[in-house]
C-alpha cells in the first residue's frame, strides 16, 4: 500500500471530502491541471500493463484536431492522485497512476472529452526490438537496461530481490521487450510493474500466509466494509510447477527444479487428499541457469497457481492507496475474520464510484 497516515485510514469510514488531481505533462515540457468530471483507473496485477485509466472532462475543445493540441496522443502522460481534503482544509492525496496518453475522443460539440491512457509498461512493450538482443551480466542489471532503453530517465527499484548471474538470452528482430523483462524477472522469482509514481519495481509476491496486513476492512461504524462475494473452486488450482533453463548459447547444460505445496495444514498440500496437479505451464527460458534460479521461479508461479482456490470480491469505501499484493484483514458482521490478498481494484474519479477488491488469496485469521 502506498504510504498513508493513520487519519487517512480512519477517514475513509467516516465522512470526508474526496479530492482528484490530474497532471497533464505536455512533450514541450510544460504541465497543466486538468478539471476532470469522472472516470477511473483499473489496477490489475495478472494485466501486463498493470494501470490503465479512463479520464472525463466536460470541455469538448480537449478534443485535439492537429498533433500540437496538447492533449496530442504522441508522447503527453497524465499523473493521477486522489486523496481526502480534511475539515482543518489540509490534504492528504496518493498516486493512483502515471499513464502514456493513447486517445482522447468525444463529441466535439457537446463533450465530453474522454482520455484513455496506460501505464509506462506500455511504452517499454512499444518499443519493440529493431534487431537480436542480447541480454548478459545479472538479471536487475539486464531488466534496468532493458526498461532505460525505452525510457532512459526510469527509476528502477529491487525490493528485497537477490540478484544473480544469468545465462546469455538473445531476443529475436520484432520481440516484445517489456515480455523480456519479465521473463528475466520470473528468474530472480519475482514480478516486475510500473508504480503509481512511474518508478518500475521488482519485488516477490508477498505470501499471505506471513505477509503483515496493510488495512483491516471491517463493518460498523468507524468500518470501510459494505459487502462480499466469497467463492472457492479446485478449477485451475496446482500445487506443483516445474522451471527449466537450457543454454545452447552460453553451453550451460539443462537444469529445473520442481518445487510443490509441502505445507501439510493447506488444502493443496502435494501429498495431501488434493493429489498431484502439476502447472501445465512450465516456466522456462535460457535464462535460468542454475537449480537455485529454476526453483525462485517456480516458486513464484506455485504462490500465485494455489492460491485461487478461495477468492472474494469485497466491496468497500475507496482507498486509493492500496496495491496488488496487498493483504487485508477483512472482518464480517458476524465477527469472522479473513486475511485477502489483493489482485484488482478499479479507483473512481468520481463520487459513488463502485469500487470492488478480487483478492486471489483468502484463508482464515485466529
């Protein structure tokens, strides 16, 4: 979750002044506040691009006729922060995402005008390769250098990774780069976005089993809880990956490791009454060169493969501060209580927006 006070927390329960912020970024370097009317942005961990937004505004001459209108699709980015403005007039806001402007269409007349953008993923997904790349050195070196090809100014952050020597990896004439970078990332076992500030993370997917809650959802006053749609299913649940790396280039010889469910107390325990049921995916990439690498990998796959047996869409008062990965401590009116971990969430613009947490992870909190 991103950094918030104590006072916001407890605002979001309680009667509060909701405040949006959009930041047009023109490419002749000049930045502009937008008055925006409504929209949202989706925020979705299994999404390549991982922020997306849709953004309103009521004035139709928005609308660019020529590429110098400065809501041109060629190159603008939009900053977006919502927050609370608090009675003593203070505000507190967050970053909810920093997107590539890709269309504004609407009618010219009467508007609205309306901005989709994406976030900076994209732009490193565009720039696809105009020769064989080759990828050497560590894995956070090789994933920097890949994101700072497109966009040489990026901040790029490892969070609690350990970085490790990679087999050389050439990528084809044509060849998506942001895909190499998560190829790479998968063998360091971790995940790699843009955050809302526009700074490209790697982390490890935090284990909901271990992982501190970032915000107890719960009902009755002073609670952000308004309802819930729990299910659980054994469709697409496995409780056993295989990673394999082969390196013709290098002449490493093959290796992979399978890594399974050894937990005894979970429902998809390997040896267990779920049985034996492998990811049919393998990860693999000439990449991985060690057991150790091979078994990082599949240990990322294995966390998020068995942990889709339970899920909820809870819906709850906004907070915009929240992000995948998170775990919430969710509390029902009848005094149960869950621990979720958040896949998605869309963040309105608006006032009354729905805003309705998946979690891809639910088990139950003594």
């Amino acid at each position: 979750m991103y950094p918030v006070s104590e006072r916001f927390l407890a605002a979001i329960a309680e009667s509060h002044t909701a405040v949006v912020e959009a930041l047009l970024f023109r490419t002749d370097g000049s930045v502009e506040t937008l008055e925006i009317t409504g929209g949202s942005v989706t925020v979705d961990r299994k999404a390549a691009v991982r922020r997306t937004c849709t953004v309103n505004l009521d004035d139709p001459s928005l609308i660019p006729r020529t590429e110098a209108d400065k809501l041109s699709v060629y190159g603008a980015r939009l900053r977006i922060s919502c927050g609370i403005q608090y009675q003593d007039g203070a505000r507190e806001m967050v970053p909810v995402g920093t997107f590539r402007v890709d269309q504004v269409a609407g009618d010219v007349d009467e508007g609205p005008a309306v901005i989709t953008g994406r976030g900076l993923e994209a732009v490193i997904a565009g720039d696809r390769f105009t020769a064989p790349y080759r990828a050497t050195g560590t894995a956070v070196a090789a994933i920097t250098a890949l994101i700072q090809r497109s966009i040489p100014a990026a901040s790029v952050i490892s969070t609690g990774v350990v970085d490790a020597a990679i087999g050389a990896r050439t990528w084809d004439t044509g060849a998506d780069p942001w895909a190499a970078v998560t190829e790479l990332a998968q063998v360091l076992g971790a995940e790699v976005y843009a955050d809302p500030d526009g700074v490209f993370v790697l982390e490890e997917l935090p284990d909901v089993l271990t992982a501190t809650p970032v915000w107890t959802v719960r009902t009755g006053e002073g609670g952000a809880y308004i309802s819930a749609d729990r299910s659980m299913s054994s469709a697409g649940v496995y409780n056993g990956v295989i990673a394999r790396g082969e390196n013709v280039e290098a002449g490493i010889a093959p290796v992979s490791a399978l890594v399974v469910d050894t937990d005894p107390d979970s429902p998809t325990y390997w040896d267990g009454p779920f049985g034996h049921r492998l990811d049919p995916t393998i990860v693999s990439s000439p990449a991985l060169t060690t057991v150790v690498q091979c078994t990082s990998a599949a240990t990322l796959r294995l966390r998020a493969a068995r942990s889709a047996n339970a899920s909820a869409d809870l819906s709850a008062l906004p907070n915009p501060a929240l992000a995948p990965g998170d775990v919430l401590r969710v509390v029902y009116e009848d005094g149960t209580a869950e621990l979720h971990q958040v896949s998605s969430f869309p963040v309105p613009l608006d006032v009354g927006g729905d805003f309705t947490i998946r979690t891809i992870a639910a088990k139950e909190d003594q």
